[in-house]
C-alpha cells in the first residue's frame, strides 16, 4: 500500500492509543535524516523511530535500538534543549495527508508551560522533520530546503509552515458524491488512477482496493462506466473511507508463493486473491516486519548477484553445450543405414557393372527394395569399405556423445542445484558455502591470498517442527544436504526430495516411529517450497526411508539414487509450519 495517507492514518491512531500523555525520556539522532524517541507513558517505554530518508522515509515503534554519534547533531540538540523532557498532548493527521503532528508542551527556563509541534512529512524524496513554535514558525528542520531546492516552499528557520499543495485533489474523508462523480468519473484515465490522481493520500493500491470491493476492473476508463458500476463504486469508497475515519484498521503483508513479502496494508486487502496474508497487532509491527524482509532479500540478491552471474553464465554454457552434442546424437543415428547399406553391397555387389552410381537391393531386415548410392570410381568392395568406416566412426562419436552428454546433464542439474540454493539463501555465511562449492568445482578461481584465513560461522540447516512434534531438517545448499542425508539421518529415518527439479533434502527424523500423515504433508510442504518449484501451484515430492538412498560413487554433493518411493502431490506453501528456534 506504500506510505499512504491511510497507513498515515493508521500510524496516528496508534500513537494516540500508546503515546499521548507520555512523556520523551530521550532524543537520539543516529542518522542525519533519523531520529529516535524513546517515551515513558502508563509505566510503559516506547522507541518510535522517524526517518525522513529520501529513499524509505518511516515512522513506527520499534525494540531496537540504535547507536548515536558521540557529538549530537544541531537539530537533535535544538530538541532536547527545547522538548527533552516534554509531554506528548495530542498526534494529529491534517486531513488525510502523508503528515503527522506531534504536539508536545513542556517548560521553558522561566517555568512556563508552552507548546511546540514536531511534524513528520512522509514524502518520498522530500520526507521532512520539522520543529515548530506555538504560531507553526519553523525553529529548525533536520533537512532544510531553500528556494534554490524548491520553488514551491522553503524550509528554513524563521519560515512560517504550510503543507504544500502541488496538486488539486480533494479529501477523501470529507468529499461528496457529486464532487466524486464530478471529479473521478470525468476524468481520461484509467478507473483505479481517476481515483488516486483526484483524492489526497490514496496509493495506488488503495484505489485498486476500491476497485476490487466494488467489483469493477480499475482498468476500465474512468468516463465509461455504467450508472450500476458508478453506483457500486460510491458505495464502496464510502465503506472503505469510513473504516479509515473509524480507525477500524487491518495490519497486514501479503506474502507471494515463495515467502517473499508483496504488499503490505493498513486495511484488508482482497485483490490479492492467490497470495498468502498474514494479519498483525499494529502498523508498526508491519512496517518493521515488512521492510526488514524486503532489505534482507534485497541485500542478499545484491551479494549473491556476482555468484548468480558465475551459475547463470555456467549454466548458459553448458545448455549450448547440451544443444550441440544433441544435434549431433541425430546425425549418428545415420550410422545403422550404413551398416546395412555395406552388407547389401557385400551380398549383392558381386555382378554390379564397373562405373555404376547406384544400384537397388533387398533389404533383409525390412524387406524392403532400397537404393544405395555409390562411388564410380571404387570397387564394390571399397563402396563396401567405405560405408562400414563411416557406420564404425559414427558408432565411436554415439560412445563418446553419450558420455558426454550424460556429463553435461550432470553439469547442468548440478548448476541448478547450486540455483536453487542461492534463492534460498538467508545469510551471508549461506552464500560462502556456495562460494566454496562454486571454487571446489572450478567455476571460481581459487586465490591464494596468504595469512590466515577470517573464521566464519558455519552455515546450518533450516530447523522446523511438525505439527506433532517431529524435527524437520532443510538443507540449504548441496553440502548440507548431503551432510543431512549421508552423516545426520538415520536409516528409518524419512528423506523427502520434489521430483526430477533442483532442491533440498528434507529428514524428517522419526526414530521408530510411524509419521503421521500431517507430518509427512508438512514435510512434503517443505521440500516443495525449497525447490526450483516453489511458485508452482503444485509439486510431486518423492519420500522413501533414508536407508534407501543411494550416493553414486564419484557423483557431485547432494547427488542420490533410489528406486522404490512413495510420492505425493502438494502445494509449495510452508504457511503455519513451526520454526524451530536454535
């Protein structure tokens, strides 16, 4: 939903319910664009973090805490000399705009009581904080804006405050219907943009929200719609408006198929029908959760992306590779007529006519007449000598074709393995494993580079409880699955694997047990989800007893065989599947 006027909203209500009548125990700013407030309030410390970061401006409560310069930046000292003690009277939200105001009374050094405001403007790259006086004349800001930045508002000390107001739009909250009608549905546009380009704070996502709930397709032109559509669309904007006016609010993620967080929501989102939601106890759980998702898996693609580059180019390679010698499989399947093309002229030759170009013969294996060319200027003897050289030579390159090609399909399943495991990849000492497999094989250089070498923590596999309390293992990457397989399990314990695609082993181990079905369900669930098969909407997943499973000798980790399972068809998703913590 991005940082829209209706997370905004959601954000005010819930510092109305936990903050207002606290007072600020503490004011850090760790970064230059980030301030932390730590409030006392029904015997209760709160840590809201505010950021008016040009590229993920934020505000919501969060447990951690972060280490603050030994020098204070001018703007924080400004705060504490004025409001370090100060108690928080009220949060406010100026309409449905992306602006929240923290209205603050304190004492000054006379020992009067008097009241400043601290706004926080969620505004993408112009994401403010600004300290206000009792007349909103601007005191200082932890970002200031000169008209050489913005023609539209200065932002400097001594400069009254305003909310800039670059575009026409009107409130949602306070909005009629026939200024809806006059303005939304006039508009030549698309349904869901007519909705967000005309009304303050709403995303993008919200307007296709609306959309949804009052089952209209948000693609559809904003001036063509029937009066019946209109009609539904109203009324489904005023509910929606009106949850938001009441603070009846949703917190949530949408997380894809394969556990990547989508969108998140102040309200419940039901566009996203195929996805998996997961509802929480307030917007700041969310906003933390969510980003904090998001940078873990965008700064693991990042690190990962040197060792992608390495796979993907490997893998190119070898799929070239794989093509050719196909192509050139076909062309030895010549080899057969060959053959038989020098046996007729062995039985049939005899009395062929010095000079001829071909002659037609029976042949014994299809019975049928064929014709077979031949070179004028040999015996028939030599044509016949001729074409078992080329059925002997074409015999010798199928031997060594298929060698190699049994080579290559090794090679390439070994690289998807290797594909797999960096999608799954969660922390940096995963990727080194994968490194260390990536340089074993050759397809990174090994560099000596003397000295001793930095110790690392060793990567471990993934560690889930079933349902009924059996340990599941998930090997991450191809060394851990074959350390689960081969040194962990035992022999009655159970192996699980998705069919004929790169991913984990799963162990479930069982003693002597007999798994219930939930179990081996949860355990399928699993080796589905961590397998190249993760977004598919079902995968078939082999399971046998570990004793079962085979290493081939000289085969690459990670490699079995086995030849009696049991199969089952799942959907990838490890929803509501424990944890453990280790």
């Amino acid at each position: 939903m991005a940082f829209d006027g209706i997370t905004i909203a959601n954000i005010v209500k819930e510092l109305n319910d936990t903050i207002v009548g606290g007072k600020i125990n503490k004011i850090a700013q760790p970064e230059a664009d980030e301030l932390i407030l730590t409030i006392k309030n029904n015997r209760t410390q709160y840590r809201l973090l505010i950021s008016a970061s040009a590229s993920l401006p934020l505000i919501y409560f969060t447990e951690k805490n972060k280490v603050s310069p030994l020098t204070a930046p001018n703007f924080c000292m400004l705060l504490r000399k004025h409001v370090g003690s100060g108690k928080i009277t009220a949060v406010t939200q100026p309409g449905l705009e992306r602006v929240i105001e923290i209205k603050i009374e304190h004492l000054n050094e006379l020992g009067d009581l008097c009241f400043k405001t601290l706004v926080v403007e969620i505004m993408g790259k112009h994401s403010n904080i600004i300290f206000l006086n009792e007349e909103r004349m601007i005191l200082d800001s932890i970002k200031h804006v000169s008209l050489n930045m913005s023609s539209v508002r200065e932002v400097l000390p001594g400069r009254d405050y305003f909310i800039p107001q670059t575009q026409d739009k009107k409130d949602p909250l306070t909005i009629t219907e026939e200024e809806f009608y006059q303005t939304v549905y006039r508009k030549p546009s698309n349904l869901a943009k007519a909705i967000y380009t005309s009304l303050t704070g709403l995303s993008p996502v919200a307007a296709e929200e609306i959309c949804t709930r009052a089952q209209v397709h948000g693609s559809d032109p904003a001036d063509g719609l029937g009066t019946k559509e209109k009609e539904q669309l109203f009324l489904a904007f005023i509910r929606f408006m009106e949850d938001v006016r009441t603070g009846r609010f949703t917190p949530n993620i949408v997380y894809s198929a394969s556990g990547e967080p989508v969108e998140f929501g102040a309200v419940a989102l039901t566009q996203y029908t195929d996805y998996t939601v997961k509802q929480y106890d307030s917007i700041s759980q969310v906003l933390e959760q969510y980003y904090a998702q998001k940078n873990i898996i965008t700064r693991m693609r990042q690190k990962s992306a040197d060792l992608r580059k390495i796979v993907q180019t490997a893998l190119d390679r070898n799929w070239k590779k794989f093509d050719l010698q196909t192509k050139q499989m076909q062309d030895t399947k010549k080899m057969d007529k060959y053959k038989v093309y020098g046996e007729l002229i062995n039985t049939y030759g005899y009395n062929l006519e010095e000079g001829c170009r071909s002659f037609k013969a029976l042949n014994y294996y299809t019975n049928e007449e064929i014709s077979i060319p031949l070179d004028p200027t040999m015996t028939p003897q030599e044509n016949s000598k001729k074409y078992f050289d080329r059925y002997n030579k074409l015999k010798r390159t199928a031997q060594a074709l298929k060698e190699q090609l049994e080579d290559t399909e090794s090679e390439i399943r070994h690289l998807e393995s290797i594909q797999a495991a960096l999608d799954i990849a969660q922390q940096e000492n995963d990727l080194s494993q994968i490194k260390e497999e990536l340089t074993e094989y050759g397809y990174i250089k090994k560099h000596y580079t003397g000295g001793k070498k930095k110790m690392q923590a060793r990567s471990k596999p993934l560690h889930y409880i079933s349902s009924d309390g059996y340990h599941m293992y998930v090997g991450k990457n191809n060394y851990q699955n074959e350390e689960l397989t081969f040194k962990f399990a035992t022999g009655n314990d159970w192996w699980f694997h998705a069919k004929k695609m790169a991913g984990s082993h799963v162990i479930v181990k069982s003693g002597s047990d007999d798994l219930p079905d939930r179990t081996f369900e949860e355990a399928g669930r699993l080796a589905g989800y961590y397998s190249s098969g993760r977004t598919a909407p079902k995968v078939e997943i082999d399971y046998i007893q570990k004793k079962h499973v085979k290493k081939p000798n000289g085969s690459k980790p990670g490699f079995v065989v086995y030849y009696t399972n049991y199969s089952l068809i799942i959907e990838p998703d490890i929803t509501g599947i424990k944890q453990a913590d280790d």
